[in-house]
C-alpha cells in the first residue's frame, strides 16, 4: 500500500523572506517524497496565511507552492486540502486547475481500512459566536465575487488584514486551544467509532491514545517555528516524523 501524508499549519506567507524560502524548500522536500513513496497528501488547514482568488489573476507569491501541487498532480498522487482559518476559502482554482479536493469543517474517511476524522480544528467551539460570524463574512460569495473585482494588490492586501484579524481571534494559549481538541476528540470517541482523529490549529504536535484505549488523537504541529513536521500512515499505523537536511 503507498503512504499517506499529512501537513497542516505552514502559513505560508506568515514569516520573513528568509524563514518563506526554507519553508518551500521543505515543502519541494517532502514532494519529492510523496512522488516516491506516496499516493496522497492531506493538507489539514493554514497551509497558506491567506488566500484570494481571482478569475484571471494567479497570486504569483506562492508560485513555487503551487508549481509542487501540479507536480504531485502529474505523478497521479491524490492532494486532499482542508481549509483552516486563514486559507479560509480555496475557491475553484485548487480543483479545477491543479487536481486538488478542497473540504471545510470535519470529514471523516476511510483511508486503507481505517476510519479518520480528520479536521483543521476551528469553529468546533459552537459557543464561539464571534468566530462563527467571521466565517460566514470570509465565505460569503458576495464578499467575495466584490473582493475579487478590486485591483488584485488591494484585494490581496485586504485579504491578509482578513488574516490577522483571524489570527487575534484565536486562542493565544496554544496549550489551551490543544486540550480543548483533545477533549473535542475524547467526546467525540463516545459518540462514534474512529481511529485516529487528526487536527492542526493549536500549532502543538501531540500523538496520544484516547481514553477508549483504542482511537488517537493526532495534531500535525506547526512549521513556524523551525521544525517542520509531518504525519505518516503506512500499514495500519500512523507516526509523526520531522523534516531535516537532505
């Protein structure tokens, strides 16, 4: 059976040009690995800081990201990409021009026999009635059809200020913001059967075996701060690995 690989919480876009380059240069890493070994890639959430889309107008900024993503697609390897609370609104072009299946909220699938719940892992606070309704402002198609009529530079520009007001929103304890996924996914193994539940968001890696003794909590971490890990499933089992010089 091929592998299949997670990411979730590049940001690309986020940092300074130097921190932007070598997060591409990790990303065209673990391409090239997926090429090889793999026959999907899930992107569960914040893979880029923000996103616009225009009907004849590319972002050029994230060439290079998107230049892998045809690539990948060209190989015959499936890209799954969940959107999170900056990427918040993939559009057609990820389907349509590279091959790409783009998913909001929770799924669950089957991969190999194995059932997933797989998710970003914002918006399950329902008592969060402020992040609710900025959801529904990004998402909103009108918004949208009248952000993407603007000059592109401008557009763009409103979209990353749509970004930092998503950013200030959210919890600035991560810790907090990962117990509060670990406890959503303890609940959730009482309701239904799954075996791995798998989220980015807090930006806090964690592999740990639910209290049911048989499912297991999966946070994929966060490529800001120098480390650049990924999620592994290969023969049943599931394990998170790094990237590193090579």
């Amino acid at each position: 059976m091929p592998k299949s690989f997670f990411i979730s919480d590049l940001h690309l876009g986020l940092q300074g040009a130097e921190e932007e380059q070598v997060k591409i240069k990790r990303f065209e890493q673990l391409a090239e690995i997926v090429k090889n070994e793999g026959g999907m890639l899930y992107m569960v959430g914040d893979i880029l800081d923000y996103w616009m889309e225009f009907r004849h107008v590319v972002p050029k900024y994230f060439d290079g990201f998107l230049s892998q993503l045809r690539h990948l697609a060209r190989r015959g390897v499936e890209v799954h990409y969940f959107a999170g609370n900056h990427d918040f609104y993939l559009g057609d072009f990820f389907r349509q021009q590279l091959g790409v299946e783009t998913y909001y909220g929770m799924q669950e699938l089957d991969i190999d026999g194995k059932r997933f719940v797989v998710t970003h892992g914002d918006g399950l606070d329902k008592s969060d009635i402020g992040y609710r309704l900025f959801v529904k402002l990004v998402r909103n198609r009108c918004n949208l059809s009248l952000l993407s009529a603007l000059q592109p530079d401008l557009a763009i520009a409103i979209m990353r200020r749509f970004s930092r007001m998503s950013r200030k929103h959210g919890a600035q304890d991560y810790q907090a913001e990962s117990g509060f996924l670990l406890q959503y996914a303890e609940a959730l193994a009482g309701e239904k059967d799954f075996d791995y539940f798998v989220c980015g968001h807090s930006h806090v890696q964690e592999q740990q075996t639910l209290s049911d003794s048989r499912s297991q909590y999966i946070n994929l971490g966060t490529w800001i701060n120098g480390r650049y890990p990924y999620g592994v499933f290969h023969d049943g089992v599931f394990s998170l690995q790094e990237l590193g010089d090579g």
